[in-house]
C-alpha cells in the first residue's frame, strides 16, 4: 500500500531547492538535484517541492525541466505571483503550485503571502493554474483574516508559516503552537486542505505533526543541511519516522 493510501497519513514534501545551492556555489552538474529528487522518494518522501526564483539562486530552468520528466513523486512548484512564473507553471503543469511571497534580498522565504492584501493580483493566477488542472496552495501566516482570504480566492490548499513557530524559544513556544492549532481549526472549517512548513526540524516537528488535520509537511533546508553529516536518506528516514510516530499518538 503507498504512503498516501495509508489512514491517517500525513505526507512529506522534501524541498530539494539547496541541493542546488551547493551545486551553483561552483558551478557545474555536482550534486545533481534530480538524484537527491530520486534519493528522497526512495527514503519516504510523498512529493518533490521546489522554488524557482526570479534570480534563479536555486534550481534554474533546466532543473525544472529535468525534474519534471525524471520525477516519479508529485511536484510542488513554488512560485511568486508574477507573469513569467504563471507561464513557466503552464508550460509544465506540476502537480501543485504553490503561491509565495518572494523579495530578491532576502535570504530564504521571511513571511505569509498577504492574501488579504493581493486578492486582484492572486485572483487571475489562482484561476489560471486551477482551469490548468493544477493543485493552487497559498503560503500563508497562520491568521484567520488570510484563511479568510484563501477560501475567497478559491485557494483549495494552504501552507501554514511555521518559522514563527520554529524559531520561538520559551513561553513563546506554546502560544505559537497554539496559533497554529487555531488556524489549522479555522481552516478545516472551511474546507481548506492544509499543510505546513519552514523552519521544522527534528526537535520541533512533532507537535505540528501531531496536528491531525494536517495533510502534508514541506521540509528542506533542514533535511540538506543535515544530510552532509548523516546521508540525504538517513535524514530523511528519521523524519518520515518522526511524523508517523507523531501522528500514530495523535
């Protein structure tokens, strides 16, 4: 039985996007994306996610191409709200599309899309990509106004910002816990599918994936990173074997 036929199954989307960071710092084929795509579905993973960027500091163009025809597992494209990111997503047509917000100084992803903010400019793209048969998610705070805002623009999917979360120490943990578990209340409600992501680890995946409502985990920097010291499918096991424990005592 596949991973997504299983009860109860929460599903893990790896984000290959630093494998090609390592890869761009000298240039090159060396690592190759499409193996660690290959790698993570071979240790777990339910689904392949990655950004192509305005300034391609990631994956570039031929690695969407590449991954596109030599992936097995779904692809998550994240993507900003712009024209050329719209064409490039309907040319290829990836499992999903995955909306972000998305500045070229920033180092990684900082915030939520401000769905609430950017209904006329998000309407036109989420219509497009759903009319493509494309699964649309937006990356948003876990706040009930941009929940809101995602049931209004037909958004079928949300991905909850976990850096908040992640990054918390203290008392703050809780009540970012907590917020999180409100809009993941809020959103069921609704009807919306949600995920979550950034900044999870192995030390505070498990109450997120606690979170029966939960449908999916988009993880990556973390699981890279910690690939150069134990290996890309030992660190993926540990995870995927974290969040079935986690969800197994839900």
């Amino acid at each position: 039985m596949t991973n997504h036929l299983r009860p109860n199954h929460l599903r893990l989307g790896v984000n290959i996007d630093h494998v090609a960071t390592i890869r761009n710092a000298r240039g090159g084929l060396h690592p190759d994306p499409l193996r660690a795509a290959e790698m993570a579905a071979a240790a777990g993973a339910d689904g392949i996610t990655v950004h192509l960027r305005e300034d391609r500091r990631h994956i570039t163009d031929a690695d969407l191409d590449r991954l596109s025809i030599g992936v097995a597992l779904p692809i998550n494209l994240e993507m900003a709200a712009t024209d050329e990111m719209l064409g490039i997503a309907l040319r290829h047509r990836p499992h999903a599309a995955c909306i972000v917000p998305e500045r070229r100084a920033e180092r990684t992803t900082e915030g939520g899309l401000d769905a609430a903010g950017q209904h006329n400019v998000l309407a036109p793209i989420i219509s497009r990509l759903r009319d493509a048969g494309m699964r649309v998610s937006l990356f948003i705070a876990p706040e009930e106004r941009q929940l809101e805002a995602a049931a209004r623009l037909g958004a079928p999917v949300v991905e909850l910002h976990t850096g908040p979360y992640a990054h918390a120490e203290g008392e703050a943990v809780a009540a970012e816990l907590a917020r999180l578990e409100r809009a993941v209340a809020i959103g069921t409600a609704m009807g919306l599918e949600l995920h979550a992501g950034h900044g999870l680890t192995y030390d505070n995946v498990t109450p997120v994936a606690a979170l029966p409502q939960l449908a999916e985990l988009n993880i990556g920097h973390f699981l890279i990173g910690e690939a150069v010291f134990v290996g890309l499918s030992s660190a993926i096991g540990r995870m995927r074997g974290l969040m079935d424990a986690a969800r197994a005592s839900a």
